[in-house]
C-alpha cells in the first residue's frame, strides 16, 4: 500500500512538473519570436534557455513510463 501511494505521489509530480515546465517553454518560445531579427544577443540568451527547457521536458517526459509502470506493477500485486 506505501509503495502504490510512493508511485501514485511520483506520478502526479511528474505530470505537475510535466505542465509547468511546459507553461515556461511556451513563455520562452514566445519571448524568442517577439525579439526575433531585434536583439542578437537576447535571442541567443532566449535560445539557450528554451533548449534548457526542451532537454529537462524530454528527461522528464522519459521518466513518466517507468513511473506507470512500476505504479500498474503496484496494483497487480
């Protein structure tokens, strides 16, 4: 029972953090089309964090199905 509420708790982290990362991407990418062609070195500053924000989505996103599956794994026991 701790280890169903330790994977269910894991989960909904994940899809927390899941969104919210993606709410900060969408806001960098849209910062980087308003500068776009304007300031170099902002759009190069923009850039470097919205590739940040892709590679944490991505590691994340690469977690979440091991975490439904150790958490189906909890309930079939």
């Amino acid at each position: 029972m701790k280890r169903r509420l330790f994977w269910i708790a894991a989960l909904a982290v994940e899809v927390w953090v899941l969104v919210a990362m993606y709410g900060k991407y969408a806001d960098v990418q849209q910062r980087i089309l308003n500068v776009q062609g304007q300031f170099t070195e902002r759009y190069a500053d923009l850039h470097q964090e919205w590739l940040q924000m892709a590679g944490a989505l991505v590691l994340v996103a690469l977690i979440l199905p091991f975490t439904l599956y150790y958490l189906v794994q909890s309930f079939r026991k």
